[in-house]
C-alpha cells in the first residue's frame, strides 16, 4: 500500500518493522486529521448553502 516506506530505492535506512509501523501510523493519523479538517470545511459551506436557500425561499 505504501511501497515507499523503508524502501532502499527511496535513499533511506533499513529500518525495524516497529519503526516502520510507527511511521505509517503517524501519516495515517496525519491523513485523518487533514481529512477531518476538510470535511468540517465541507459540513459549513453546505451548511451555509442551506442558509442562504432558505433565506430566499422565505423573502420570495
């Protein structure tokens, strides 16, 4: 999935399967953070939409 991790080619060190673990699971939660940050994003302009929708429908 992520062949890039302790892979030779990529110029960096054998590492432990621990470290390498550790590593994977840091940039996962790293992803999720970013992936959550942009969905709140995402749940607000959606939000604000429905707002601005529902402000024209009652001044028409």
């Amino acid at each position: 999935m992520f062949p890039f991790w302790g892979n030779a080619c990529y110029g960096s060190e054998p590492i432990s399967r621990k470290a390498g673990l550790e590593r994977k699971l840091k940039f996962l939660i790293w992803m999720r953070d970013d992936l959550e940050s942009r969905l709140a994003g995402i749940n607000a302009s959606i939000e604000t939409i429905r707002q601005q929708i529902e402000r024209s429908d009652s001044a028409a």
